[in-house]
C-alpha cells in the first residue's frame, strides 16, 4: 500500500480523497493555486505545495508543476479526483513515465473512451447497446443526411471530443441539419481543437441513467448500482438519485451484468462509469467516464462500498475488498448539488462564507468545503457542496432532503437551495415522472416567470 499521496484537485473532493486517505494510514499531499491558499483541503493535508496562480492552466491544469509537486514530496501515487486532469491521457502517461502511479485507468484506456467514435465501437464489439446512429465521424453534410433518413429525424450532432453539451446539436428535419452539422463543428473547434462530429438518433423523453463500475488488475469487475442524472440544466446534473425509480430489478441486473461483463474483457482497472439513455424500456450507451463521479456518494450510500478507498486499493495492486455477491443495493439516495449561484439567472456567486450551518442527522451527509470566514474564489466552478441523504425509502428520502435542505444556512452568497426545494416538492418529481427535458422546463416555468 502506498504511503503517500498527492491529490491533484481542490475543493470537496480533494478533502473526500482526503479522507479516504487518513482512514488508510495513508500521508497526503495537497497541491493548489495562490487563490486556494487558505482553503480547507490545504489545511488538513500532511503537506502542501503551491503549484501556479489562480489561472487553472498556470495551476491546476499544470501537469509539469503537479508532477514536480510529486516528485519533490515523495508521493507515490496521484489522485486526479473528477474535473481537470482526470481524464486527460497525456497527464496520466506522464505520471506513469515518472514511475508514480496513477489512481485511476491506464492512459490507453482514457484515450480509447476519451474518443466517443472509439467507445461506441468497443462496446458495439462487447454487445453493450447503442444509440443508432453513424458508425464514426460524419465527414460532410451529404452523409449526414444519408444517415440522417436511415436513423429518422430528429437527429444530434456530437463532438467526439465533446462533453458539458458543447459541440452538440439538435436538427428535427432536413432543412436544420446543414446548420446543426456546421455550429457543431465549429463549436467542437473551439472548445476542443478537434471539429470531428458524429451523428444520433435523438431521443425525445429519455432518461439520463449511469452505471458504476470498478475493476482490480486480477480481472475482478464489480457492478455497484445504477444512478439516475436525468435532472440536468443545460447538460450539467443538478440532482442525482439512486437507484433510479423507473428501474425494474431485472432492468437493473441486465444493465449492470452488461457493464460489468464489457469492462471485464476490455480489462479496465479502477472505477469508472458507463452513461445510458434509456427510453421505453431500451438502453442506449452514450459514453464513458473513466474517473470518480460527483454524484459518487449516493452509490456508496446504496452499495455500502467505499469508492474511493477501493480506487486507491486498486491502485496499489490489490484485490477489491468486497465481491460482487457481497454487494446489496440498500434503501434510495438522492445528492443535491448546491452551488453559489444567482437563483434566478443562475450567474456564478463567488465571495465571503459568512454564516455556515451543516445539517446533520440520520443518513445526512455534506460533501464541502466550506467554514465561516472561506471566501469562494471567482475562478472556479461555482459547486460548494454536495447535500447527500439515505433512507429505507424514495419517500423517506425526499422527506429528509427536503428537511436537510431547511436546515441548511449559508450566507454570504446567493445559492440554489430554493430550486432544489422547489423541484422536492413538485407533484412529477415525487412520481418519478422526469426526462432530461424536464428541469428546463420547470425552471423556465417555475423559476424564470418568478
């Protein structure tokens, strides 16, 4: 097992891997800009190395400066966390060059699901389901159109190096395509470097379900639930629930064996997730996250598996610790993202933390790093905290994030607690009668007209 790692991120997960670090016996080392000097993750950490100024290119996105940060610590492994460079091949060969060891896939495999024309082709080769659509880059609007009749419309336009809903558009005839086709492209240069689009089917009311997996390097694949993320504004998750509450449990073992069975003949080590939409009974893969989650706490509440601490197993070389007999999917979880954020215009709201209460409880946990006196940068993403609740039950568990939630002060800044009681306490919400399409929808209705 190692005896020191370096944690390659800031702010809840740094402190999560933090955690999971300490409870290992395990000495970690914090990396972070000049705007995170005073932050909590620095605080707690064995050591700490300034590695640039605010700028995340300069610091966090800095692989030269985290690898000095390593090497003249003595960490033995980096924990990428989710965000930055987690899942950035070139970091990870790099740390594997510098013989550190890289908590999480190999290189080869973040590069071959890093590319969605790739992924899609290795899991249509394991038999996982997919969503029709052309076999790889669509290189003119001509083929487009060709594919686009053989699919049927509405279609969308993806980057193959595209994620957060750049680079994607949606053409519901003929007429549109042309334009989609081109924005798209463009949109994917300029986010990306990399004009490369595909094209699929479009669903109309799908959900947004993902699958957990981990696997060791002795060609051990655990299946540790489903999670449903259909709730999103603008591509981005707000709320996240497991299990999903329109799943069947034969639906859910057929999907976790098809997941599990694919990773085990690729060989993936280390945790990962595999995004579904599912729609009248169907799945539909869509892509794969090679890295931790931010919603990974409500599969830990379910499975009663420590992610992160089987990451870092894994890691080191060792078997995971439960099998997949062992895991039983326990009671309902739902995470709430909570952001500082304008309410209504949901413009970032950095600044000064001056009231901070934590609610507490049975099965309430908070993912943050937040304390009275922190003042938020302005740099970064404007996610503070992660709500997280447990229950028995779906019931049970909206009753007590919705008590959580009132519990719950901060004040200093503006935040989105209001739109997650809002939507907790909305009648489609409680029946579980939601699509990707809905919380647009809702805020544009619910919150946009206030």
């Amino acid at each position: 097992m190692f005896t020191k790692i370096l944690i390659a991120n800031r702010g809840e997960i740094a402190l999560r891997i933090l955690r999971a670090c300490r409870e290992m016996g395990i000495r970690t080392v914090a990396v972070h800009s000049t705007a995170d000097s005073d932050a909590m993750h620095v605080r707690l950490a064995d050591e700490s190395v300034c590695i640039g100024p605010p700028s995340l290119t300069e610091s966090y996105l800095n692989k030269a400066a985290i690898l000095s940060a390593a090497t003249i610590t003595g960490a033995e492994a980096i924990h990428p966390g989710y965000g930055f460079l987690s899942e950035n091949a070139e970091f990870a060969e790099l740390v594997e060059m510098h013989d550190i060891v890289f908590v999480g896939p190999t290189s080869q495999h973040i590069r071959m699901m890093g590319d969605k024309i790739q992924a899609k082709a290795t899991m249509k080769k394991f038999n996982v389901p997919l969503v029709p659509g052309s076999d790889g880059a669509v290189k003119d609007v001509e083929s487009a159109k060709k594919i686009a009749l053989e699919v049927g419309y509405p279609v969308l336009i993806k980057a193959t190096a595209g994620g957060g809903g750049r680079g994607m558009k949606v053409a519901k005839n003929e007429s549109e395509l042309e334009e989609a086709w081109h924005i798209a492209r463009s949109e994917a240069k300029m986010a990306f470097g990399n004009d490369e689009v595909y094209l699929e089917k479009y669903m109309d009311k799908p959900r947004h379900i993902e699958v957990q997996i981990i696997g060791d390097q002795h060609g051990n694949v655990l299946f540790l639930g489903e999670r449903d993320c259909s709730l999103q504004r603008r591509h981005q998750k707000v709320l996240e629930e497991a299990t999903s509450p329109v799943l069947t449990k034969e639906q859910r073992q057929f999907i976790g064996d098809v997941s599990a069975n694919a990773m085990r003949k690729l060989g993936y080590c280390n945790a990962g997730t595999l995004e579904f939409l599912y729609q009248d009974g169907h799945f539909c893969f869509i892509e794969m996250n090679t890295r931790l989650q931010v919603e990974h706490p409500v599969t830990e509440f379910i499975s009663n598996v420590d992610l992160v601490s089987e990451q870092i197993r894994v890691a080191a070389g060792e078997a995971l610790s439960v099998k997949q007999n062992d895991v039983h999917f326990q009671g309902h979880a739902i995470e709430c993202r909570i952001n500082a954020e304008d309410p209504i215009t949901f413009v970032p709201n950095p600044g000064k933390i001056n009231v901070f209460h934590a609610p507490g409880g049975l099965g309430v946990r908070l993912d943050s790093a937040l304390y009275v006196g922190y003042s938020i940068p302005s740099y970064y993403d404007s996610m503070i905290a992660k709500l997280i609740v447990h229950a028995p039950n779906r019931p049970l568990a909206i009753a007590r994030m919705k008590r959580a939630l009132e519990e719950m002060v901060i004040s200093g800044v503006k935040t989105n607690i209001a739109l997650h009681q809002k939507i907790l306490s909305n009648e489609e919400f409680i029946k579980g009668e939601y699509t990707i399409h809905w919380l647009e929808r809702f805020i544009e209705k619910n919150i946009k007209a206030c």
